[in-house]
C-alpha cells in the first residue's frame, strides 16, 4: 500500500481524540507561550506532544493501551417477604475484568502486547431488618468485600507521573531486542468484613 493511503486510514482511529485535539490545539499553544505561564511552559509542551505521539503512533489492528478485553459489574439483591426469612434481604455481584491491554512487550513491535492478567472480584451483603416499634426501625448489614479472597496482582499502565513504564535488554546485552515492562502493580485489596446498622426513627 502506498504510505498516503495508510497515513489516511490511520487519520480514522480515535476520532474523538483527534477531533479534541483539534479543537483545542490553538489555545493550549497560545497559553504555552503566554509570559505568565514560563514555569509550567515545558509540562504543557511535553502534554501535547504525548498527544500527538499517542496518534501518530496508532497501529491499525493493535489495542489501544488500558483497552479490557472485557468489563462489568453485576450485582442483585433478593428480599424476602414473607416466611422463615421475612425481613432478610440477601445480595451478590461482583467486578469482572478481562485482560487489560499495557503496552508493547517488544518496542516497536505492535504485535506482541504485553496484558495485565483477567481478574473477578465477588461481593456479596446479608442484611435483617427488625421493628423495634411503630417509630423505631432498625437494619443490620454484613458486607463482605474480595469474598473469595482474590489475590492476583494488577499492572497498572498509568502512575501519573510518566513513569509508567521501563525498558531493559535481557542480561543487560546491547544486541538483544529492547523489550519493554510496567513499573508499578497493585495488589487486590484482601477480604474485607464490615458490619453497619441504621435507625430509621
């Protein structure tokens, strides 16, 4: 194919960003070279030119980066009205991620990515509402967080300061390909019990 054709196909990924870009291109340079801003002038350059670089270095085909293969969240509560367990009210859901899309494992190759692993993280509540008399209602709730205890670390793609990523060439070898990692991870947070009561007078 002919590079104009494919620089005019590229010119069709991520309309939203370009078209923002666009917009707003002319005063974030005009605010860069305004005298009051001489401080913060290298930042607001550095920002723009992340921008641009993110659309010019759109692969077609390739993931853009902190895409989820897929996400929801669920979650359903059932009450009870009558019977043994009038006045409960059971509930369950939880997050569920796919893998999420981080960067290029080998620079410059858009071909192979490197993935933050699929994670679910189930929650579930039990709560027992009780009248205690014609003005005085009370509600008690156990809520349980991560409930089956979801351990799996996560790689975090952005840390708010450029520092994102980290290149290296294994065994620290000149000729080997520059490969490319993720400087920060999370943990889930452990399972978590909390228990609430509310008064309604």
């Amino acid at each position: 194919m002919q590079p104009e054709f494919l620089q005019a196909i590229a010119a069709l990924f991520r309309p939203g960003l370009r078209a923002y870009l666009a917009k707003n291109l002319p005063a974030w340079q005009a605010a860069a070279d305004d005298a009051a801003h001489a401080a913060v002038r290298t930042q607001m350059l550095t920002d723009i030119a992340a921008i641009q670089a993110t659309l010019n270095s759109a692969t077609i085909g390739t993931p853009v980066n902190d895409t989820y293969k897929y996400q929801s969240n669920i979650y359903a509560t059932y009450s009870f009205r009558e019977g043994f367990l009038k006045d409960f009210e059971l509930g369950g859901g939880g997050n569920f991620r796919g893998k999420n899309k981080i960067s290029n494992y080998l620079v410059g190759d858009a071909s192979q990515s490197l993935y933050s692993p699929a994670y679910n993280v189930l929650t579930a509540h039990v709560s027992y509402r009780h009248k205690f008399s014609k003005r005085v209602t009370a509600r008690f709730q156990l809520n349980v967080k991560n409930l089956l205890n979801e351990d799996s670390y996560v790689l975090i793609s952005q840390d708010g300061n450029g520092g994102a990523y980290g290149t290296y060439r294994v065994g620290n070898i000149s000729t080997n390909p520059l490969l490319q990692t993720v400087n920060y991870y999370k943990q889930q947070d452990p399972r978590q019990f909390i228990f609430s009561t509310s008064f309604e007078f």
